[in-house]
C-alpha cells in the first residue's frame, strides 16, 4: 500500500498540493492546446491560398513552355533547361511556438538571370522561365507551412492526450485520495471526540 494514501494531515497537505497542480497543468496544457490550434487553422488557410496560386502559375508555365517546346523545339529546350544554374539559396532554421520546434525556411531572391541567348529563343521561353521560378518560389513556402502545420498538428495530439489524463485520470485520482483522507480525519475527529466525552462522563460518575 502506498504510505501517502494513510489517513494522516501530512498526506492530506500532499494530495491538496497534488491536486492543485494537476488542475494547473490541465489549464496549461488546454491553454497550449487551443494556442496551437488556433495558429494550426491559420497555417493551413495560409496553405490552401499558395496551393491555389501554385494551380494557377502552373497552369500558365506549362502553357508557356508547351508554347516553346512547339516553337523552339523540344530537345532545344531540354538543352537550355540543363544550363539553368542549380538553386541553393535555401535556408533552414527553426522557431518555436508554445515548446513546438516549426521550420522556418529563407530564400534569398536574387535577379531573375536568364542564361541563355535572346536571339536564339522565344518570349514563351522568358514567359516560361519567369512562371516556373514563382512557381518554385511558392513551393518553397508551401514546404514550409505544411511541414509547420504537420508539426503542429502532431504537438496538438500529444498536449490533448497529457491533458486528457490530467482531467480523467490524475485529478479524479487526488480528488478521491483527499475526499478518502479528509473523510476517515473527520471520523478519527469524531471518534476521538466521543472518546472524549466517554472519559469526562466516567469521571463525573466515579
């Protein structure tokens, strides 16, 4: 049997104290968890509104570059595609909300520098060009409030499921071990009152 559960004041403080903390960390943990909620629905209408403009840039980049590839040539195009420069202007770092670690993705924009020759090509390769790099551009900020959402999300399941055990399991737990000890104080109290009053009577008598 656990010794913190006899009937003693010393145990009575400590369930009390328990209790009391376990009520402050179901506040927490539900305040944390509508926080995060809340900054969770902000984040995927954010990603809904860069989806839909990525549908759309990419419709107009394929259009543009279907409009090259029949005018240019498909090989040709294929062929300047393979000169464009890699892109590792991305940078990573982090930041947190409410303990929550969430990516915080940085693209430098630079100049768009077109690295083939004007003569030799088409405005529907420039028109292609320009739409594929906001595409790119918009993917790159789609990454980073998906993965955030996705991290939240998760963060969320876990702060509902400590704050479910404090309301459920916890609380209940000290709220029955201090009504259990209070009560058989308050019978012990009695008890020993009618002891009390037992030993006077027998005094007056004798």
């Amino acid at each position: 049997m656990n010794p913190n559960t006899f009937p003693t004041k010393g145990n009575l403080i400590l369930a009390k104290n328990s209790l009391t903390l376990a009520r402050q960390g179901y506040e927490l943990m539900d305040k944390k968890r509508n926080i995060l909620i809340k900054e969770l629905m902000s984040l995927i209408d954010e990603a809904k509104g860069i989806q839909s403009e990525i549908d759309v840039t990419f419709t107009a980049a394929y259009k543009a570059l279907q409009k090259a590839n029949i005018e240019l040539g498909i090989n040709y195009v294929q062929d300047i595609a393979m000169a464009v420069p890699i892109d590792d202007r991305v940078r990573i770092k982090t930041r947190s909300i409410m303990g929550t670690e969430i990516p915080l993705v940085e693209h430098e924009e630079m100049p768009l520098n077109l690295t083939y020759a004007y003569y030799s090509t088409r405005e529907s390769l420039d028109e292609a060009r320009y739409h594929f790099e906001k595409v790119k551009l918009l993917s790159v900020k789609l990454s980073m409030v998906e993965n955030s959402a996705y991290r939240l999300a998760n963060s969320i399941k876990r702060t509902q499921k400590r704050a479910n055990a404090l309301k459920n399991i916890t609380i209940p737990r000290y709220e029955t071990l201090t009504r259990n000890i209070t009560n058989s104080l308050e019978e012990k109290d009695r008890e020993e009152f009618t002891r009390l009053k037992v030993i006077k009577r027998t005094k007056k008598s004798m």
